[in-house]
C-alpha cells in the first residue's frame, strides 16, 4: 500500500477487538487495603525470583515461559499501606463487594448476561508485576452488545480482576516493582473481533468510555489501559496495548496493517504476538501472544454467587450517562459551560448534594466552580491550594448556613474566602452587626434609584451596608416597597 493511500479495509479482511481495563474506585479486590499510589519513599523492599508453573491443561503457556527464560530477580517496594495479601503471605480475603456491585452495573449497561454462579482464576504472569506469579480473574457476563454507526458490535466478556504492581525500574536482569497498585481492582471489557475499519474501533472506546465514568472509577493518567487486538487475511492476530487515548487508534491501526502487508508481501508470516503502542502510532514487539494454558482455578476463594436480590439492587441503583446528567443540569438552568466544568472538575456527585440541601442550582454551581476560582486569584494561590482548605464538607458547612440564614447569599463569597484564610468555619459566618439605623440608610437606597426589583435593591444594600444580615435586609427591602 502506497504512502497516505486509503486503507480498503472491507478488501484486506481486517478485523479488530477491543481490551479495556479500567481501575475502580473502591478498596483492593482481595484485601482491604486503600487503593493509593505513594509517591514517599518505601518502609520496606524483598526480593523474589519467579517460575512458570502449568496451567489447567497441564501446559506452560508459550507467554509464560518466554519470560520464565530470562530468569529475573525482582524487588517489591512496600509501605503501611501493604499487607501480607499483597506480599502473598497470607490467604485472599473474599471479594471486595463494591467492586462487584460496580462490575455488575457495566454489565448490565452494556447489556451482558450475568454469570449466577462463576469461578475465581489465576492467570499465570510471571514478568514481576505480582509477587504469587499470578493474576486472580473473574468472569462476571459474557453476551453483551454496543451499537455504532456501522453496527452492532459484541462483548464477549466482562471480567473483574486485580491490578499489577507498578514499575519503577526495569534492569536486563532485574526489575523494581512497587505494591501499591497490585491488587486495584479493575474491570476488562472484551470485545468481539466486529469492527469493521478503525474509526468503528474508536466509536466503541469512546462508548464504553462514557459508561464506565458514569460509575465509580477512578480517574487520571494510567487509571485505563485499551489493547487493540488486529488482523488481515493471511495474518494471525496482533494484540497491540498501552493506549491512553482512543485519538491515537485510528493512526497506530493503520500502521500496523500496513506493517503486516509488508510482512506478507515480503513472503514473511505475520506472528500473533503482544506489541506496545509508541507515541508516533508505531508499535514494538513485547512477547508472544498468551494462550489459554495460563489460566487455573483459585483454590484459596470459594466460587463466587451473585444472587437474583443483588442484581436488584443493582438495577435499582444504576448511574446515568453523561448524555442523560447533562440533560437533566439543562433542564434546571445550568448553560453549557457549567455543566462541562462539573464533569471536567469531577464535582457532579457534590453538585447533587449540595443541591439536595438548597434547591438553587445556578447558585451551588457558583459557589463550587466560580469563587474558588476567584478566592485563588485574589490570594494569588493555586486553585489546588485553595480546593484543598475548601473541601465537601466546608461547601457543605457553607451552604446548610445559606439555608438557616445564618448568612445572606451576598456573603457565602466572603465565607469562603474567611476559610481559605485559615479562619475556623464557626468564626468565618459571624458578621459585625451594622451600627446605626440600619432602616433608615436601606430607605434611603430605595428613594435614591425608585423603580427597581427587590433583588436589584438587595444587591445595593449588601454592598453599601456592611455587616447586615441577608434575611433582615431582604424583610426590610419588601416591607418598605409597599
């Protein structure tokens, strides 16, 4: 295929599947440890030696022995935060319920049928990224279905599964790992081999995108990891991983069916192996594609039953989409910018909360995203410093007060700000009492500018008399109008 020419993608039989792996937000699978990445230096560090062991059918997996041969020493950096679970010192702990609970709704969102009854595995990995040598893996639904543009496209699995250990440090003939990631629960989305061309591969990152940050996942740099499964007539199957970002699919697919064309042409066979994307849409080898004679039963945990009444209260208590929350802010008057800035800044969940407290949702929208934002340039502080001091629950503090009129909606801003200053909550709401006749200046604003809303003569009395209360100030404006 000539440079820039359009790839006939129907013509040379292309197929492709899609792998994500996403991090949940919730405890680890198999322990209760918090699912934290330390950036401190390790209390602590061993050093393992790992080996390939058979899987149920008896046989060393092909993926498994290649990284057996390269006879690795590996170290594991540990903390307060790690337990003998995670030093495979000690039995699992059974599975962790709420990423359970956050698997099944995936499922059911991606409209899969539910395992009643299914078996924990353990894959064999034996590249140092876990300290048993083996991941443990749990099929939840099979079954499942996307559509797109072009068609329906399959899920063929949804599994729940543990995290790897983090690398540090990659030697020739060792390697550093640290622990505070092994054990994350995540969930692996499997697609069918149904995509058609690459930008249907895209359209479905980006759907089943869109479903898992309706639930509780974590967010952020290396939180997801995609795998692209391709291949063309006369290939065999290349699994390429370490996307980030589905804008760099439709680039890195095109390359590799042309690399594989020029395997072909060249009278060369195109192998099923593992290849890592790069940044430039190019991939590398990693190893040999794993097989099936990796994976054998967890003899430590029972078979794991999800019950027709946890299903229900699944169902009950499904999230919705991005499509159907920005609908629902549309409706009660938030415009397009705020509504974006809620998702962008994660504060969807503390916008519902506030707002179950007071029902003024422009003004709650404000009071999380503008003044902050405000308060930060004013002290010439990072939002992040500021965001820090003014966490939930001083929103929370700010707003139950708003409600009791213990403060005017003219002096939430100044509130805050208090707060920020390092003021203690209790102290930041009380307000010098205004000296003088306080109804006398507040008729004197009203005969000076006649003519005007209530709101409009709120807003010049907050600003000319300082320390009025909002409530009395507002009782004196509508008095004094009649």
């Amino acid at each position: 295929m000539e440079s820039g020419e359009k790839i006939d993608y129907e013509k040379i039989g292309f197929k492709s599947g899609l792998e994500i792996h996403q991090q949940l937000d919730t405890k680890k699978l198999f322990c209760n440890c918090p699912s934290v990445l330390r950036q401190d230096e390790p209390d602590f560090t061993v050093k393992r030696k790992l080996h390939a062991v058979a899987g149920e059918s008896g046989e060393i997996d092909v993926a498994a022995k290649h990284e057996a041969e390269k006879e690795k020493t590996f170290t594991y950096e540990g903390y307060d935060t790690t337990c003998l679970v995670e030093l495979d010192e000690m039995p699992p702990y059974e599975i962790n319920q709420e990423a359970l609970k956050i698997v099944l709704q995936v499922a059911i969102l991606l409209n899969a049928r539910i395992f009643p009854i299914t078996q924990i595995m353990r894959k064999t990995v034996i590249d140092g990224s876990n300290t048993s040598g083996f991941q443990r893996t749990v099929l939840i639904a099979h079954d499942g279905w996307v559509i797109t543009k072009a068609g329906r496209v399959g899920i063929q699995s949804i599994c729940l599964e543990e995290d790897a250990a983090r690398i540090i440090e990659r030697k020739e003939n060792s390697a550093t790992y640290r622990l505070d990631r092994l054990g994350i629960p995540l969930i692996e989305i499997a697609t069918a081999p149904d995509m058609k061309d690459a930008e249907q591969v895209k359209e479905v990152a980006l759907h089943i995108g869109k479903i898992l940050r309706s639930c509780k996942i974590k967010r952020g740099i290396g939180t997801i990891r995609q795998d692209i499964n391709v291949s063309i007539r006369e290939g065999d199957r290349v699994e390429i991983k370490g996307f980030q970002e589905p804008s760099m699919m439709t680039k890195t697919i095109d390359n590799e069916i042309e690399r594989q064309q020029f395997l072909i042409k060249s009278g060369k066979r195109v192998h099923g192996e593992v290849r890592n994307a790069l940044p430039d849409g190019k991939t590398e080898f990693l190893r040999p594609i794993p097989g099936a004679a990796r994976m054998y039963p967890e003899t430590d945990l029972p078979l794991l039953k999800i019950s027709r009444d946890l299903l229900n209260e699944v169902k009950k208590n499904l999230p919705k989409l991005r499509e159907e929350i920005e609908e629902d802010l549309n409706k009660i008057g938030l415009n397009e910018e705020m509504i974006r800035l809620l998702f962008k800044q994660n504060k969807i969940e503390e916008f519902k909360e506030l707002l179950n407290i007071l029902n003024e949702p422009k003004l709650i929208a404000k009071i999380l995203l503008v003044f902050p934002k405000e308060i930060a340039s004013h002290k010439k502080k990072s939002i992040e410093e500021i965001l820090d001091v003014l966490n939930k629950d001083i929103m929370i503090f700010a707003v139950e007060s708003l409600k009791k009129k213990k403060i005017s909606k003219e002096q939430i801003k100044s509130v805050l700000e208090k707060i920020s200053d390092g003021e203690s909550p209790e102290n930041a709401i009380e307000f010098k009492k205004h000296e003088g006749n306080i109804e006398e200046e507040v008729l004197k604003i009203i005969k000076s500018k006649p003519g005007l809303s209530e709101n409009a003569y709120m807003g010049l009395v907050m600003k000319n008399i300082k320390g009025i209360n909002g409530g009395e100030a507002m009782e004196m404006i509508r008095k004094l109008m009649k």
